[in-house]
C-alpha cells in the first residue's frame, strides 16, 4: 500500500515555526485545538513536535514566568520532551501502523528532509475499520452462498 494515500498535505496542516514565542504557540494550538504541533524551520525542514506537555513543563520550571511573559520565551528555549522523528514517504506502512500506537500524528518528510505532512492516526484506524468491515461483509457473503 502507498502510504501517500494516508497523508494531509503541509498545507492543510497547522505548525509553527521554530522562531515563534511560546505564546504564538500556545494560541495557534487553541485556536485548531490541538494538544501537540509540528515545529519547522523557515525552509520547511522538521524540527520536532511540540506538545502541551513541554510548554507546561516550560512554565512550571522557570522562575517568574507567567502567561503574559511567554511572549518573551522563543520555543527554541522549550524543551521537547518528545524525540518524535519523521518519516520518509517511502517508510512502509507496518512501522507507520507500528508508531501509531504511540503518536497522534507522524510527520512525513521529503528526501530533502522538507516536511510535506502528517499522518494521523485517525485515518489509519478508519482505513482499518473499513476494511474489517468488508471482511465480515465478504466472510458473511461467502457463509450465505455455502449454506444456501
């Protein structure tokens, strides 16, 4: 299976850049209710995936920091919790299935090291459901033309 056909293209995926304040971050993931975001650069290479975790951690261990001061704070002073890699979108689908299970999304990434995407996990499992579906329908198909 080409895993092209799971994946949300760059522009129609919200991110933030690398050079962005923690608050620009905090309110792009409001807005979009998003609990996690890819972070790139400028040029578009993948730099990580935040997460609400890191900007709370963030917040809880620096002294004197309050909301209204996060916009002082660039994200490249918040540290990612998460080492979440991208993919190439020649990766097969079993390890796509396989980082799944830990990842809301996996970020796609060209052979320039560009990213062009996401894959959530929400279409895998719909794909998946699918065809689970199918497969009982035909197994059911197949009971009634054998017992007839």
């Amino acid at each position: 299976m080409n895993v092209a056909f799971f994946i949300i293209p760059k522009h129609e995926v919200a991110f933030v850049y690398d050079y962005f304040t923690m608050r620009q971050a905090l309110e792009k993931m409001e807005f979009h209710r998003y609990s996690a975001i890819p972070i790139l650069t400028k040029v578009g290479e993948y730099v990580g995936t935040l997460n609400e975790g890191d900007l709370l951690w963030k917040l809880k261990h620096t002294s004197g920091l309050d909301f209204s001061k996060t916009e002082d704070i660039p994200l490249k002073e918040v540290p990612l919790q998460r080492d979440v890699k991208p993919i190439s979108i020649r990766t097969d689908i079993e390890k796509i299935y396989n980082l799944a299970i830990d990842q809301n999304f996996i970020p796609i990434i060209d052979d320039s090291e560009i990213f062009i995407g996401i894959i959530r996990r929400r279409e895998l499992i719909e794909y998946m459901y699918k065809k689970l579906i199918d497969k009982s329908n035909e197994d059911k198909k197949n009971y009634c033309e054998v017992n007839l």
